[in-house]
C-alpha cells in the first residue's frame, strides 16, 4: 500500500526536477499578463462605476421607490380605515 502511495509523489518529484527552464521563464510571462489584465479590469469596473454615479439611474429608482412605497400606503389607508 505503501509504494501505491510513493509512486504518484515520486513521478510528480521527478516532473518537478526535469522540468523544462522554459517554462519558468512561461510563468513570469503569465504573472505579468494576469497582473496587466487586473489593471485593466479595474479600470473598466472604476469607468463603470463612474458612469452609474454620474447618470439618473440612482434618482430615478430612488424616486419610483418612494412613489410607489406612497401609493401602497395610501392603498392601505383606503382600504382597512
């Protein structure tokens, strides 16, 4: 049971030495490439944001919250007083 265990851990340690360095050097790249596009993602989402605040959408549904919130009252109070 033992060597069962052993034989995945020793092909995955032999994987490890014999790697290539190329694809050390691939994941440098990689680290840079997901660090330019975290930067461009925020920035996108801070647009966005930017946006949404500057526009009526917040007034607007704040407005036909409170619209509608009166009518539902005002339905009640005809209703049952």
């Amino acid at each position: 049971m033992r060597l069962m265990l052993s034989l995945p851990v020793l092909v995955v340690v032999l994987a490890m030495v014999l790697e290539d360095p190329v694809d050390a050097l691939s994941d440098i790249d990689f680290s840079r490439d997901l660090k330019k596009f975290g930067s461009a993602l925020e920035e996108k989402v801070r647009t966005a944001i930017d946006h949404i605040k500057q526009s009526d959408i917040p007034r607007k549904t704040r407005v036909w919250f409170s619209e509608t919130y009166s009518k539902v009252k005002e339905k009640f109070k005809t209703t049952f007083f």
